[in-house]
C-alpha cells in the first residue's frame, strides 16, 4: 500500500479506499475519514460529525488512524480490536481501507485482528488511541 503522497497544493495525503468499491479519495493532513470522504461525495453516514451519534461507525480493514477522542461511547474495546471505529473520529496515518455500511457490498471482509496494548493490531491495520482518551 502506497504511503503520502503530495497534492497538487503541495501538502501531503493519504489515501483512503472504500472496501468492495471504486470509491479511492485523498485524505488532506490532519483531516478525519469521514470529512474526506464527503469532500468526494461517497456517502458515509453522519449527523453529529464529533463522534456523539455514532452514526458513522465504519470497519478499519487496513493501515493506521489515530482517534481524534475516546469512541468507548459508541465502540467497544472488542469492537475496537475488530476494527471498529467511528470515521468521523478517525485521522489517517498511513494509506486506509474502510468497511462502510450502505456503501461497501456486503460481501467485504475485514482481516484477523490481534490485540495488544494500548493499540489495535491486525494483520492489516492498527488504531492508536489518543493519549486523553
Ligand atoms: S458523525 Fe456522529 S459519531 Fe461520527
């Protein structure tokens, strides 16, 4: 999987694929999965955009995010070892793909997760919890 790339503006991104689509977006620095993909129109459900509503909840299936805030309202740990994030939540740290419902067929499949400490790993991806939460 490719890592940042520059943009036409000469900041760097990520990017972000949605599993079992076409749908491929760039990620701007700093900037969440979710606010990403409606920038590219793919249509990741939303309402709150702060990680309240949990309308977002998506499946990492491969490279690394770094959650914006604790998501244990929404998220549960095992969830979370699963992969389970809210994209709204979630700033890329490498290239990403996601699982989201109503978008991705239901036939993707996430990769098998293995727990550690403190971050969420897999074969494919890993999730860093953000040191307040
Ligand atoms: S949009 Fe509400 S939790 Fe993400």
């Amino acid at each position: 999987m490719a890592e940042q790339r520059t943009l036409a503006s000469g900041a760097r991104a990520f990017r972000l694929s949605i599993a079992g689509t076409e749908h491929v977006c760039d990620v701007r620095p700093g900037e969440t999965i979710l606010k990403a993909g409606l920038r590219d129109n793919i249509k990741i459900a939303h309402l709150c955009l702060v990680g309240d509503c949990g309308s977002c909840r998506s499946q990492l299936v491969a490279g690394r995010v770094q959650l914006k805030r604790d998501i244990s309202n929404h998220i549960s740990s095992d969830e979370l070892q699963a992969g389970f994030v809210l994209a709204c939540q979630c700033v890329p740290q490498s290239d990403v793909e996601l699982i989201v419902p109503g978008v991705s067929p239901i036939t993707a499949k996430p990769t098998r997760c293995i727990r550690s400490k403190g971050v969420s790993k897999a074969r494919g991806f890993s999730i860093t919890t953000s040191a307040n939460s």
